[in-house]
C-alpha cells in the first residue's frame, strides 16, 4: 500500500484565516510535515502565508487540498485547482482531493480524468477521494487513473470506526485518513479513554490519535494551541497494547458527527 502522505497531519477546518497562519507555522515549526485544507475552508491563502513563514523547505512538506462537489466537472476541476494553486502560493499541490462526491451525478472518470490531467499540468502530484462510501471507491478505482487514488479522507474515531468503509479502503491498497479523531471532542471526556491517558500519562487526545495509528490510519487533528499540537505529535510514540486496542475498539456505537444532507450515505441509491 503506497503511502505518500505522513501519518499524522494538523487539519485546518473551521479555522479562520487569521488565525490559521500562525496554527500552520507553528505545527511546522514543532515537525508536522502534513498540512491539510480545502477550497471550502475559505483558509488556503493563509495556509500559504504559514508554509511559507515556516522556514520549513518546501519538499519536505506534504500539502492537501479538496475541491468542492460543485466543481467537479472537467473543466471546473481544473479551474479550481488553478485558483488553489494561486492562494496557497507555494508551488505543486502535493495532494489533491474530491472533497465530496457528486450528488449531482457527474461522472467520476469525468472528475478522474480531470485530476489526471491537473498533475501533467503541473498543477498537483497525487490525488484522491474524499467522503467516499466503499462501493463509491471501488467505482472511482475502476475508470481510467482510478489506480493512482493515493487515500480516502473519511470520518473515523472511537465512538464512530467506520470498519466497512476503513476495511474496505485498505482492501484497495489505498490509505485512510481520518478526520474528526477526537469526535468533536467526546473523547475528553470518556471514562474508558480517559483511564487508558491516566496510565500512560497523556491526554485522552493522544490516545484517540494512537488508537487511529495503530489501525494504519493517517490522523488529521485541527489543534491551534502549540501545547496541543505538541502533545498531539506525540501521540505518533503512545504504543496500545492489544487490550486497550480492544477497549477503544468497544466503544464504536454509530456515531457519525459529519452528516451533511448531500453526503452519500444519504443518497437513495447507495
């Protein structure tokens, strides 16, 4: 399973422009090496603005973006990567995904070949999915330059683990990565959780991060705090052992945080 992106990276959703810039600095200051945004974040311009304050050199840092489910036709696809290209201001776009699939029935090997042309282009190096249920992948996978699909972006944590569409993904032999680890914060406060930091003494935020780790999942977290940011990276030397693996495992009840009314899972037909 090829993997291009580093395993934990700071997400900058719903963080706004003025304070994201210094988030992004300061995450790379302490050694993250993924940075992760998205045209809907209205952000880009001021992740730049960070890589480039950081003083960290350029290729060491793997960048993501997404584009908006309303873009996803050919030429709209390559529009908006133009136009990202342009506010992030650092170079290629190491990564870039669809950010949601299209509710509105565009082709996937229309977006597809889109994205395969942005990376001759110059625009991107790698791209992949975003939101995508496990039949969608497959479909994605399936057309022309589906095989270069380096990950699929989906919610996973411990109240939510999201097995069919993580197991599934790995079964491609293409990466996950997570977003909202922490379950928009309900892991603070878990009692099982909260035991598992206590004996390792650390926060309930590295374990929900270990415990995403040690499934082979990649981790977005969104920490502005330094402190966090700091613990958080730490979170990459927390070793589970097989009965705390269990523990956390115990706790998925199916509870979903993102479910937007055009999210997939929300379509008749999948």
């Amino acid at each position: 399973m090829k993997q291009v992106i580093p395993s934990l990276g700071l997400g900058t959703f719903r963080v706004a422009p003025d304070v994201t810039t210094a988030s992004v600095k300061s995450a790379l200051e302490l050694g993250y090496r993924h940075i992760d945004t998205a045209t809907h974040y209205d952000n880009e311009a001021a992740v730049g603005a960070g890589i480039r304050a950081s003083g960290v050199a350029r290729d060491e840092i793997c960048l993501v973006t997404k584009v908006w489910f309303d873009c996803l036709r050919h030429d709209e696809v390559l529009a908006s990567l133009t136009q990202s290209h342009a506010r992030l201001d650092v170079g290629t776009i190491d990564v870039a995904l669809i950010h949601w699939p299209s509710p509105d029935g565009v082709p996937v090997r229309e977006t597809i070949g889109a994205l395969q042309e942005a990376v001759e282009r110059g625009l991107i190096r790698h791209y992949g999915v975003s939101n995508f249920t496990a039949p969608l992948l497959e479909e994605a996978m399936s057309v022309p330059g589906g095989d270069a699909i380096v990950t699929n972006q989906i919610e996973v944590n411990p109240f939510f683990a999201n097995r069919a569409d993580v197991e599934a993904t790995h079964e491609l032999g293409v990466k996950v990565t997570a977003y909202m680890p922490l379950a928009e914060g309900r892991v603070h406060d878990d009692p099982t959780i909260r035991r598992i930091a206590d004996h390792h003494r650390v926060s309930p935020a590295q374990i929900a991060c270990a415990w995403l780790l040690a499934r082979g999942i990649i981790v977005l977290t969104a920490s502005r705090s330094r402190d966090h940011q700091r613990a958080n990276l730490n979170a990459l030397n927390v070793q589970l052992s097989e009965a705390e693996l269990a523990a956390i495992d115990a706790l998925d009840c199916g509870a979903r945080n993102a479910n937007p009314p055009f999210a997939p899972w929300n379509w008749a037909r999948v």
